[in-house]
C-alpha cells in the first residue's frame, strides 16, 4: 500500500498481483462518487489471478486518501478525477500502456478520460454506469415505482421535507438498495463502502445528492452522450439485469460507442463482481487479453 502526492493532496492505493508481469495492467476505478475502493477488491483480485496487475486506489476525497472537506462544491468535478488518473498513471510508470475498468461512477469516469483519447489508454471495461444522470434519474425512478407503495410514500415525504437523514428514508432507500444495487447478502468491502457514504457532507452528496434516484449534486446535468462516438479503444460493457444502470440505458451506449462489445449478467443487478464473479472474471479477463 502507497500513496501519491500531487497538488490536491494523497492519493492512496494499492497494487494487486505484478505491475511488469508483462501483461498491460489496469486501473480500477470505484465508483460513489466517494464510495471508496473496498467494494472492487473482488475486482482487482479477479483479474490479478490471471497474472494481470490491478491498481485500486481510493480517489481523492474518500478512503485513505485526502478528504478536503473544505473544498467549494464546483471543486468536485470530473475534471479533477480524470487528472487524478493521469497523475497516478505517470506516478506508477505506467502511462504508456494501461487498461481501465471502472465501476458504476468508475465506469462514467472512464467513459468521459476515454474521449479525451489519452495516450497510453489500451481498453476500456465500462460496469453498471450511465452516459447522462437525466436518463439514469428517469429509469431509476420508474424502478423506484415498483417498490411497495409504502416505501414509496416514505420517500416522497422526506424528500419533500428535505429530511433525507432521517432513518425511515435511509431504511426505504435499502429496499431500493437490495433489489437494484446487490441482491446478495453484502460481502464486507461492499458495506465498508457504503458505510463511507453515510454522514453528510461527502462527495457522494455533494456531487450525486441523498440518493441514488435524487440527484441534486454537481452532477445534475453531467451527460456525455454526444461524445461517447469520440472513444476509440476496444470497450467492454457490463451490466446486469436487475441493474439500476437498466438494460436500456446500457443498450443506448452500446448503440454510442463505436465496435462496443455488451455482456448483460442474468441474475446481477448493480454488482456482477460480487453477484457473479465467476462469469465476470470470465467475461472481463477475456476482454482485457484480447487486447494486451
């Protein structure tokens, strides 16, 4: 475990299997915003077992990194993870030659860092993401409208009354949680993540909001959808089926990205790492070594 240091402060990570093993290696990038690296260690050691290297690393804000809870609210934007990444990149000596796989707001970064076409960049693994938060905001709204009317109400009332804290809304937003984000009992990492996401202000609220179907952060209006024809490397893309990333949002940037290849996962929802690791480590790895 190491750390970088850059003008923003500590950027702490960890580096899984061999980095000159000879196989071009990959950066993980967890998603929240803020959730922190925990929950992709299956990730990382999924990919290392085929003698690949994995960097996770917790981006700045969270984790074991610096937190900068005094930073203005427009500091937390995508721009500043995707120099992050080029950062750590050049830190590790592997800016010429890396893969990305990124994981849920992982997966949207690695979308937008992909258009700006970086040198170096080889392939890119886009898991359970969205190319625009109006479209993710619609479809998991209409997911949201399954949910027993009960749980419903609980919702509406604290979101009205802007008390999203409270413990009846904290409670109905598992119920959401536990149909569309993991619908396995919870591995630790996955609740060493979420428990980063609890107590305001953190960069999930800051940049998302109280939930994952209210979205009043800085990424409100965030949509890449026009750019996504920019992105030139070979792109895998994984969802699952009871995803809150719905197959139809992911068959929209299928249908975006040039050559894009789509593997939806039949009994996953937002985490087919932990929901079906078998058959990603399958689907992934094949990936990753047909390009490098």
């Amino acid at each position: 475990m190491s750390e970088m240091q850059w003008k923003h402060g500590k950027t702490w990570y960890r580096i899984v299997g061999d980095l000159k093993s000879g196989k071009t290696p990959v950066l993980v990038l967890h998603g929240g915003p803020g959730a922190g690296h925990n929950y992709c260690e299956p990730i990382a050691e999924l990919i290392a077992q085929t003698g690949r290297a994995a960097v996770l690393y917790d981006q700045i804000g969270c984790g074991n990194s610096t937190h900068l809870p005094d930073a203005p609210k427009d500091f937390w934007q995508p721009e500043l993870f995707m120099e992050e990444i080029t950062a750590l990149t050049s830190h590790l000596g592997i800016a010429d030659d890396y893969l990305i796989v990124g994981q849920s707001w992982g997966g949207m970064l690695g979308m937008q860092f992909a258009i700006s076409r970086p040198v170096g960049l080889k392939g890119l693994v886009v898991a359970d993401s969205p190319a625009s938060m109006d479209v993710w905001v619609k479809e998991a709204n209409k997911l949201r409208a399954e949910l027993p009317s009960e749980v419903q109400a609980t919702l509406l009332k604290h979101e009205a009354d802007e008390t999203t804290d409270h413990p009846n809304y904290v409670a109905a937003v598992e119920v959401f949680y536990a149909k569309h984000v993991c619908r396995i009992p919870q591995p630790t990492c996955v609740v060493a993540s979420f428990e980063q996401l609890g107590a305001e202000p953190t960069v999930y609220h800051t940049m998302n909001g109280p939930s994952e179907f209210h979205v009043i952060g800085s990424l409100k209006n965030w949509d890449i959808r026009k750019d996504l024809g920019k992105i030139n490397i070979p792109t895998l893309l994984v969802s699952g089926q009871f995803d809150e990333a719905t197959p139809a949002m992911v068959d929209e940037i299928h249908k975006l990205i040039p050559g894009s290849k789509w593997e939806l996962f039949p009994d996953s929802s937002h985490m087919p790492h932990v929901e079906e690791p078998a058959r990603f480590k399958r689907i992934v790895c094949e990936f990753l070594d047909a390009i490098a």
